[in-house]
C-alpha cells in the first residue's frame, strides 16, 4: 500500500515539519469518551464504479475482451485449483507481455482517471461529512472513509476519489522484482474481513499483527460505528462479519438494472438497506445511509453518557 496522508472529519491533515518541543509541562487532559470515530468502509468494483476497474484502461490497452478475459481467468482458476484473485493479476500481465504492451506502476496509476464512478459518487464524501457535522450533537465526532477492494491499489490512486479515503486496502504489485510484475498483496473475499478488525482495532499498518487479542473496551472504532458498502457476493463475508459484531450493511445495484441479488442479502439478514447506486443527496441511498448515521450518533450519545455515568461512580 503506498504511503498517503489519511485523514477523517474532525482530524485536520498536519502542516508539515517536526512538532517544537515545548519547555512548559502540558497540563493533564481531562479524560474523555473516546470511541466517537464512525467509519464508512466500501467496495469498489461494482459499488462505486459499474464496472471492474482492469475493464475502463487495462484490458482495452491490450486488446483483450472483458468477458473472454474474465472467463479464461475463472477456468485457469478453476483447473489448476488456484486463488481466483492470484490467477486474474498473473493472467493480466501475461496478456500485457503476449501483446508487447509494458505497464508499470505509474501507467496503472494513469489508468485510474478513465474509470467510471457511479453518479453522486464524486460529491458524496463532502455531502455525508456535511450530514454528520449537522446531525452530531456532541462534540469530537470524526468521520472517516475507508476502501477495501480486490482490485489494484495503484488504479484506485488514479481515481479523484483516492484522497477522501482515509486508507485504501487493495490488491498491489511488486513492480521490480520479476521479469512480469509480481502480486504483493492480494485481498480476497474472505480477507477482505481481516481490514474490518484493522479498523475495528486501530492497526492499519499492514507491518503489524492483529491477531493478539484486544479488549472491547481498548478498539477505537467498535463495529456498531460501521457501515459496510458492497453489491454481491463478494462482500458477504464482510456484510455477515460487520452485522454480526453490531455493525450495519448496505448493499447497492446499478440504477435501472436488477435488485434480485440485493434483495436475496436483505431476505438473509446480510444487509440493512440495498439501493440503487445513486450516491446524489436526496436519493435513497443517501437516505438510508443517513438513517443509519442517525442511528450511530445516538447511540454514541447514550455510550458516552454512560460511561460519564460510569466514571462519576468510580470517582
């Protein structure tokens, strides 16, 4: 994952340069209520954009059809008993080298601004912000917007929405190793639900653990403040996790198209809402996700209140 700045609603991006060490004692702070960070956490392919993201540069680059692609990737997969995920990034670049067409790093990351968001999706992140600066009656209320995606990391980076996540979780290469660029990372659907406990539990620096347990009382974002944005299949794992752990799902399809899938994950329990993927203020996916942003603020509001309670009986 490159290295980026990261930053949520209430958590200003620093300024650049070392902190001046000071000479006079910093008074103690009062302790404070601390879990007040929601997290919206989102797929990408098929959530956010219509489409694969490889379908809008990568695969017309080297003059490959997406169907014909993506079923010679599932059968290989399927042959040699391969991870799905490991076989479609090996198959890409084997197609690149067949037709003489190089691609590195910085043509991936270029390849990001051809691809198609839904309609909303550029305004969507200022517009929720704005709804929970409104709607958060307490103080300390932060907002942060995550992405955990199966695609490639370095065409999310292309994308204008990179800079309002505040990490992104995606597959990724190693550009200078290999004669064809090697997988670094590969996010499958199941371990997608592994960057749900990094964000549950604080450590997003993928060079560190997080199998050693941890108290409820210690994770700065409980599941309860978590809303799950996917559209099919691939997300249930990480639906049936974040809904299972207290947390909150929504599931999206194309304006216009079919809801079928989106209504069997509502009739299982995997989901809260589904809706059109219309990310525009005023639609209903807005709306529903406000509901539950609702939701989430009062209980904030009532968890805070009882741990002031708490600590007054202590005291």
């Amino acid at each position: 994952m490159a290295e980026r700045e990261t930053r949520g609603l209430g958590e200003p991006a620093s300024k650049g340069g070392a902190k001046k060490k000071s000479s006079a004692k910093t008074p103690a702070r009062k302790a404070q209520f601390a879990k007040k960070t929601i997290a919206l956490i989102y797929d990408f392919d098929g959530t956010l954009s219509p489409r694969p993201m490889q379908e809008y540069a990568f695969l017309p680059q080297i003059g490959i059809d997406p169907a014909e692609f993506w079923a010679e990737s599932n059968r290989m997969a399927k042959e040699h008993k391969a991870d799905p995920l490991i076989t479609y990034m090996h198959l890409l670049y084997k197609k690149a080298k067949e037709a003489n067409v190089r691609i590195d790093r910085e043509d991936l990351v270029a390849q990001g601004r051809q691809v198609e968001l839904f309609e909303g999706v550029l305004d969507w992140f200022r517009e929720i912000e704005d709804y929970v600066k409104l709607r958060a009656e307490s103080h300390g209320i932060s907002l942060r917007h995550y992405l955990i995606s199966s695609g490639l990391t370095e065409i999310v980076e292309g994308t204008p929405i990179y800079d309002c996540f505040h990490n992104v979780f995606a597959s990724e290469y190693w550009f200078d190793a290999y004669d064809l660029p090697y997988p670094k990372r590969v996010i499958t659907d199941t371990g997608k639900t592994q960057y749900l406990f990094r964000i549950n539990k604080g450590v997003e620096d993928l060079g560190e653990t997080i199998n050693e347990h941890m108290d409820e009382d210690s994770r700065p974002i409980p599941f309860s403040n978590m809303i799950y944005f996917g559209d099919g299949d691939t997300d249930v794992p990480s639906m049936a996790v974040t809904r299972k752990n207290g947390g909150h799902a929504i599931a999206v399809y194309p304006p216009g198209g079919r809801r079928k899938k989106c209504v069997d994950l509502f009739n299982a329990g995997r989901i809260d809402f589904f809706a059109p993927a219309d990310y525009r203020r005023g639609s209903d996916l807005f709306r529903r996700t406000c509901l539950l942003i609702d939701r989430i603020l009062a209980s904030i509001r009532v968890e805070e209140e009882m741990w002031k309670v708490a600590r007054s009986v202590k005291g």
